[in-house]
C-alpha cells in the first residue's frame, strides 16, 4: 500500500452548532449530503465565480476538517473568520504536521478522496505523518487520473470550478442553493460554456518542466503543470485541442510531441468543432 507524506498541506478545524449551515451556505461542495468516511474537493470562490482557495473538507464527528495547501492557510482562515460573523462557529488549526494519503485495497485509515473514488481507486487521507514512499508516487497517480491542485496546476483566482473539474468530482453542487460565486458557476453549467479542462499528458519522452506552453501549429491550447517524467498534467482549450486533433495538427509542449486525454472517468471528450464544449 503506498503511503505518502504531504508536509506542505495543513487543517483548520470548524466546529459549532452552526458550522454546517455556515459552510453550506459559503462554499461549493454539498457538504450535507457527505458520508462520514468521506473527503470531497472544494472551494471558496470570488464573487466572479473563480477560485480563490482550494480545498479538502471531511467530517469529524460533528466537526469539519478543511485541508489545503499550507501557504493558504493563513488567508483561508482569515477569510472565513470574516464570513463568520456573529454564528455560533469555531475555527481552530489542527494540531498535525500534513496530511499522508495512502491508496490501494488495504488502504482504511482516514476520510476516501471522492476525486479517485470517480477513477474506481481507494485514496484515503489522514491527518499527521504516517507514510513513508517517495511523494512523486503521488504526483503520478494524480497525472494518470485527472486530479489537480492550485499552485502546481493553476493559480487561483485565475480557474473556475469547471475548468478543474469539480463539476465532476464532487466539489460542486447546483442543487443545494445559494453560496459565494454561484450565480456565475450555475450560469456556466446551464449554458454549456465550460471550454478549458483538465486533461492527462503523454510523451515518448520526459515532459518539460511544469508552466511549458502547450501548443498546435503555434497557437497556444494550454499550460503543463503537474509532471511525473512522460506524463502529466494540464488544463486546456479544449475546443482548440479538439480542432488540432480532427486535423492532425501535431500538439507540441515546448518542442516535445504530446498526446492529450480527457480522464476517462469525467465522460467529457473534445469536440472537433469550436462549439461550446458541454460538461
């Protein structure tokens, strides 16, 4: 079973009697319908409907634990604390160092990660140190299946929820009502207008470094962020990508042929035209 430490991830505890309504009615994912044993991708948006933090969220007892990208942390804190207002709410660190994740059929420990239970993969995360494997193992299973993370995969405030899949995943609801950014992600949703993705990459060689420009015939398609040696990660155009495929214009990232692959647990494929791409 590999087990693998994340130093750089931290947890804020929120607890009280009004903590679920509060984040029910704040963020995007539906937390109220969340299994108990169960992690799910969310974020805190911007008015705009883009992210503006990124996120982990599981219950513990009749708490929720958040985990995110430690250099967030102080930000998201600070942020919901503003939002909190006069609700019967606590926020409080978790007293952890990162989170490990471990996966394969063995793996029983912590809160399953709904984003590779969609991949058919038992992903679990816990609080504190408990893994000992290289953390590219990691890295590689988020490249073969799809799963991105802010910082080495996108910058927030510069992705909407459906450019990251979360529309897919479990990190977005359009069914439990009103949160921050809703209006502009439900209008998305009903319109069809979600165009850039995520997508796999695949090279006969290793990949260049994460941030190269992927191109067809010289127009830009998107940008690499994960890599794990011949395979990675990057969200595109995928109506560009689509129309470079139907005419075999060959798909470069920097000067290194790539093939692209929408994750096939997502249902998406890449249209051949510059139709709106539908979710």
């Amino acid at each position: 079973m590999p087990s693998v430490f994340l130093p750089h991830r931290a947890l804020l505890r929120i607890g009280g009697a009004d903590a679920e309504s509060f984040l029910q009615n704040l963020i995007t994912t539906d937390i109220v319908s969340m299994a108990p044993d169960e992690a799910r991708p969310g974020a805190l948006l911007t008015p705009q409907g883009k992210i503006l933090f990124d996120f982990m969220i599981w219950r513990d007892g009749t708490d929720f634990v958040i985990e995110t990208e430690r250099e967030q942390f102080e930000a998201l804190t600070k942020r919901l604390t503003m939002y909190k207002l006069r609700a019967a709410v606590t926020l409080a660190p978790v007293d952890a160092e990162g989170v490990t994740v471990s996966w394969d059929s063995d793996a029983a420990d912590g809160a399953a990660d709904s984003r590779f239970a969609k991949a058919g993969i038992t992903l679990r995360r816990q609080a504190g140190n408990h893994g000992a494997d290289d953390a590219s193992l990691y890295d590689g299973l988020r490249a073969a299946h799809g799963v991105v993370t802010s910082g080495a995969d996108f910058a927030l405030q510069d992705a909407f929820p459906h450019d990251v899949l979360m529309d897919l995943n479990g990190g977005l609801s359009f069914k439990k009502g009103c949160y921050v950014g809703q209006e502009v992600v439900s209008r998305m949703q009903h319109r069809g207008t979600a165009r850039r993705r995520v997508v796999t990459v695949s090279a006969g060689t290793d990949l260049p470094a994460s941030g190269t420009e992927i191109t067809a015939g010289g127009k830009p398609v998107g940008t690499l962020g994960t890599v794990s040696g011949k395979s990675g990660l990057a969200i595109v155009r995928i109506d560009r990508a689509g129309e470079a495929m139907a005419a075999e214009t060959p798909l470069l990232a920097g000067e290194v042929p790539v093939t692209l692959a929408l994750p096939g647990w997502s249902g998406l494929a890449f249209p051949s035209t510059s139709d709106e791409a539908s979710a």
